[in-house]
C-alpha cells in the first residue's frame, strides 16, 4: 500500500513469537522478522499450469517495474492475516475474493538485503485459482499482470533457460523476459510456491 508513514507492524522473534510492534520504515531498517501475505494466482488448463505476476509500478520505492507476487502485502496491525491479505487483492487487483477461494500453503522466512534496506519476512503464502473472466482493476502501484508457463518459469530460475516468454492479460501481447526481470526472491521461496501450485492439480 502506498504512504508507509505511520503503518506499524508486529513484530516477531527468531523463533516466531510476537515480541512488540514498531514502525514499518525502522522494521525494514533494523531487519525485523515481520508477517507479509502473498497470493499468487495460478491456472490450471489442457494438462499445462500458468502462474500470474504482476509488474511492480515505477513509484515503488523497492524493486520497482520489477515481475513479483500477484497480489502482497504486510499485515497491519489492527487486521488478521487474511483481512489483510484479501484488503491487498482488493486494493492491487480491484478483486474481491472471500477466505474460502484462497488456499493456505504455509509460510516461508524469507530474508531480502539491499542498502538500507534489511527485509525480514515470515511469507504467509496463498494460493488462488484465477479464472481470467474475472477482470482486473489495477491501482497504481501495479503496470502489468502476466501470465507465465510454469514449468518455462522453474527452467529459467534453475538457469536452464535464459528467457521466457510471458503474456499480459491487460494488453494481450507477449512479452520476453529473463530473470533479472523478477524480485530477487529466494530459489526455495519459489520451489514452494510451484510445489504448493502442482501440488493442487489432478492426479
């Protein structure tokens, strides 16, 4: 969400007990372990898997113009975790999607370090089966959702593509990317997010 000022998150222990809360801008400074939600949309179709990402604005003060998760965000304070989660669909992709249409698959300790910037997270990771008849309302903190093949995505972060090819459900064109196009997540952070996508498909 856009304007941090004043946004206050709890705050947790290395070992996941909540010991405070404290202002975003010097949880991100101090390398807090703090909670975020992440839902990332998939499809399933014809025997292939598609996975969605969106395009981070140019404005974001982190990663911007950069592919990342579908739809993100830190929990507030004052919210549950899927209040949060859903305000965030909401507010990113004009959806509004209810706690039974999202799949829980568990959390990952995710640690990205830029500059001044030391972002500790503990992901709470959903999972959405989106149905492209549901349109988009972006705001403007996002440019693009793309739709990507997924097993062409686990090539290329296995560096066994250079690049692949991604379609925007906005401008219904094909667009090439390659990995420095994404956030710099963790290699594992992405394998259980592919793990948690197949593990939904039928046997």
């Amino acid at each position: 969400m856009s304007g941090h000022m004043g946004e206050i998150l709890k705050i947790f222990s290395d070992w996941l007990t909540p010991i405070g809360e404290k202002d975003r801008d010097e949880v991100h400074r101090d390398g807090d372990w703090h909670e975020s939600f992440h839902c990332w949309f998939y499809r399933h179709e014809n025997n292939r898997t598609s996975i969605y990402f969106q395009r981070r604005s140019d404005i974001k003060k982190d990663f911007p113009d950069l592919y990342d998760i579908t739809a993100a965000g830190h929990i507030q304070i004052n919210e549950s975790r899927i209040e949060g989660g859903l305000r965030e669909v909401r507010e990113e992709l004009g959806l509004t999607l209810s706690e039974e249409n999202i799949s829980y698959s568990g959390f990952y300790k995710e640690q990205l370090q830029m500059k001044a910037l030391n972002d500790r997270e503990i992901c709470h990771i959903y999972i959405f089966p989106y149905d492209e008849a549901m349109q988009l309302a972006i705001n403007d903190e996002v440019t693009d959702v793309v739709r990507i093949d997924i097993e062409d995505f686990v090539s290329m972060i296995s560096k066994k593509r250079k690049y692949l090819s991604a379609y925007s459900i906005l401008n219904k064109h094909e667009i090439d990317l390659e990995l420095h196009h994404f956030c710099p997540h963790d290699f594992n952070y992405y394998q259980h997010v592919v793990q948690a996508i197949w593990n939904t498909r039928e046997v």
